[in-house]
C-alpha cells in the first residue's frame, strides 16, 4: 500500500503546489525551492529506483570514506606482512578480475574506477564500504569453483554501493536516534533491516550476473549447499541476512524472472536500458523541478519511503521473533535419549519428539564451547516426518576436535530449523 499511498500524496502537493504558483505565489515557489535543498541534503535519488531515500552523504563523501576504510585494512596488511592481490594467489586474483570485470562493466556504476582486492582469509565472505573496493576473502575463492556463483556474489557486493546500504543504515540511524525511537535501537530491528538490505542486495546482483551473460541459479545453488552445511541457525538469533534456506528460495524466484534477460557467456546488448525497466522494476526517471512542488514532493517522497523502509523492518523483526519463539517451545519437547560414540570425530544422539505436532524439514544442532570460551556450531539434518512420540536420530561429527575432547567442553543440543 505505500507506493500507492506516495503517488497519490505525492500528486496532491504538487498539484497544490502548482496551483499557487500559476497564481503568482512566488512566496510559495521560494519555499518550495528551499525544501528541495534540504531534501538534496538528507537524501539522494535510488540509482536502482529513481526514488528518494535517506543519506546525509554526497557520492564523492561516501568514495571518499568507504575508502578510507580499506586502505586501513590493506595497510594493516602490509605491516602484517601479508601479500594481496596477484601477490597472494595469481591465478585466483586474475580469475576475480576477469569476473569482476563483466560484472562491473554492466552496473549502475560502470562509470567510476572500482578496484578488487583479495585477501587471506578463510571465511566464505566479500564485502564492499560504499566505496570503490570489493574486498574478497580467498576463503570464498576456494569454496565457489563456478564462475557463475562467483559472479553472483560480486553483483550482490556492487549491488550494496549502488543502492547506497551503507549510508542510507548510518543516516536511517541517526534518525531514530534524533526521534527517541526506541524500536529502531534494538538489535532485532537493526538486523531486520539490514536484513531486507540483503534481499535487495541479491535482486540487483543476480540481474547484474543474467546481464552479464553468466547463470542467474548460481546464488540459488550457492545458498541452497550452505544451507546443508550450515543449516538455518533461526532459533538462536536474530539474522540480518535472509537464512540459507529461504535465501535458496528468494534468489531462485528472483531467477525465474531475470533468466529471460541472460545469454550464456554473452553480454546483453540492451543492459543499459534493461537497468531502468526489467521484470523486477521500472525505475522512476524524474521529478517535479523545485519552485514547481518538487521540495514538497522530494521530502514527501523520502518521508514516506522512509516510512517503509521501517516499517519494513520492524514487521521482519516480529517475524524472526515469532519464529524464534515457536522453534524453542518445540526444542523443550525434543528429548535426548541416547548418544553413543560411532569413532574418534563421531557420535549419533537419538532424540524423542513430545510434542503434540508432527515436525518436518528438521535440522538438529549441537553449540560447543571449549576450555578457551570458544564457541562452534554443528548440525544434522533428520530425513523425513516426525511425528508426534517419535524417536529419531542425527550424527555429529567433529572437525577440530575428538570426541573424547567432549568432556572437556559446554554442550547444548538445539533445534535448529522445522516446520510444522
């Protein structure tokens, strides 16, 4: 209901506006100028959209501070003594250029100077600041052997730059913090919002990825295999990307609707026009001038859009929330009734569902802390239905660590996904 509710109001005060003016309110036309200047001034126009959205930062602030940001971390790398880039891994730096190239080459941003850059982690992570750095972990490089999911994940980080995520947060915050809200301070909030960032985020990625002639199912498959190696995680906090499971499912949805638009290998000769109109949206290319209602419509527009973005959010939150509560009440139901030692790394536990409910899709976890305070997660997933008195069983096996290690470390079984 918000667009509709925006076009109408927004159609009301420019109406209103030009009615004043054609009668010689120059008065008017000089206010409505000066509330264009502060809409330019605590937001910027969507370059995915064309709408209106929070920030306090010009492109040339938020180059300049994203940036800066990096160059700290790849200065810290070189004291460290540790190479990046080509120096690091030649043939996995060559191959994120080579991907990274096409994807860029077909955004929003292609006219601005990009840089990415490989580092020595093994976490599966990428990430951009607002600037013109994507910062890609080789961790990442090594688990996505396809060009293709590599391609999404770049399109996804570029994606978070052109929507201006990074500052449209930052300037979302201030705000609740100069209105008293105090919803908006609360991690649950917090995480639901950079949560709908996310799906956002992945939207204009794999269109990015079907523009630039690579496989738009790719970031399907991506969270579809993390999924079975992670699971979900959803009873144990709030997440503020979308859980592998129904990420598997948004990102394939989202490909069902780009895949007209890819050419295997191929750029699309029409990206530039199928960035403004496409399946996903059509973007908004212009606005009444200031001094014509343009101020009143630009605030009005940021108001509003605001306005969704957090409601948005605060409805996200309630629904982890309700999630969360409901795998809880059903974990206090699931009741351990053996666990015996199948070989050093390895032990099955069997389990008795009380509840009155029949579970399916159920994924069991296991959170161990050892003598240092560190914390690791394990899962298994538990083929078919379980009904209600029934018993079923899941295997761990460790990586790090031996079973006999167990008794030396806090342990807590959990229920780490099911439906009903």
């Amino acid at each position: 209901m918000i667009p509709i509710t925006l076009k109408k109001i927004t159609q009301f005060f420019t109406i209103l506006a030009a009615f004043f003016i054609l009668n010689g309110c120059q008065t008017l036309a000089n206010v409505d100028k000066g509330l264009y200047t502060v809409a330019d001034a605590i937001s910027e126009k969507d370059r995915v959209t064309g709408r209106r959205s929070l920030s306090m930062a010009s492109r040339q602030q938020q180059i300049a501070q994203g940036n800066a940001y990096i160059d700290q971390i790849l200065k810290k790398e070189r004291q460290a003594g540790r190479p990046i880039n080509a120096k690091l891994d030649r043939k996995a730096y060559q191959r994120l250029v080579r991907v990274f190239d096409r994807i860029h080459q077909i955004s929003h941003l292609r006219h601005e100077r990009w840089q990415p850059v490989l580092i020595k982690r093994d976490s599966f992570n990428a990430f951009t600041t607002g600037g013109t750095y994507i910062v890609v972990h080789t961790g990442l490089m090594d688990q996505l052997s396809d060009d293709a999911e590599l391609a999404a994940v770049i399109g996804h980080e570029i994606a978070h730059t052109v929507a201006n995520h990074v500052f449209e947060r930052q300037t979302h915050q201030t705000a609740a913090v100069l209105s008293g809200s105090s919803t908006a301070r609360q991690n649950s909030y917090q995480a639901a919002f950079t949560h709908e960032s996310e799906i956002e985020a992945d939207k204009v990625g794999i269109l990015y990825a079907a523009l630039a002639g690579y496989d738009p199912y790719a970031a399907s498959r991506i969270w579809a295999r993390q999924y079975r190696k992670e699971g979900a995680a959803r009873s144990l906090f709030f997440h503020d990307h979308p859980v592998n499971s129904e990420r598997a499912a948004l990102t394939r949805s989202v490909a069902d609707k780009v895949k007209r638009y890819y050419q295997r290998g191929r750029q699309n000769p029409q990206f530039a026009q199928l960035l403004n109109s496409n399946s996903l949206w059509r973007k908004q290319q212009s606005e009444t001038a200031a001094g014509q209602g343009g101020g009143f419509a630009a605030l009005l527009s940021t108001a509003l859009n605001a306005y969704g973005q957090h409601h948005a959010a605060k409805q996200e939150a309630q629904r982890q929330s309700q999630q969360m509560q409901m795998l809880r009440s059903l974990e206090k139901q699931l009741v351990v009734r053996q666990e015996k030692v199948i070989n050093q790394r390895s032990w099955r536990v069997t389990w008795q569902n009380r509840n009155k409910h029949t579970l399916k899709n159920v994924i069991m976890g296991v959170l161990l802390k050892d003598t240092k305070g560190n914390v690791s997660r394990l899962i298994t997933h538990i083929k078919g239905n379980i009904r209600p008195g029934q018993s079923f069983s899941g295997t761990f096996t460790l990586k790090n660590h031996k079973v006999a290690d167990l008794r030396h470390m806090q342990l807590r079984y959990y229920l780490d996904d099911a439906k009903l």
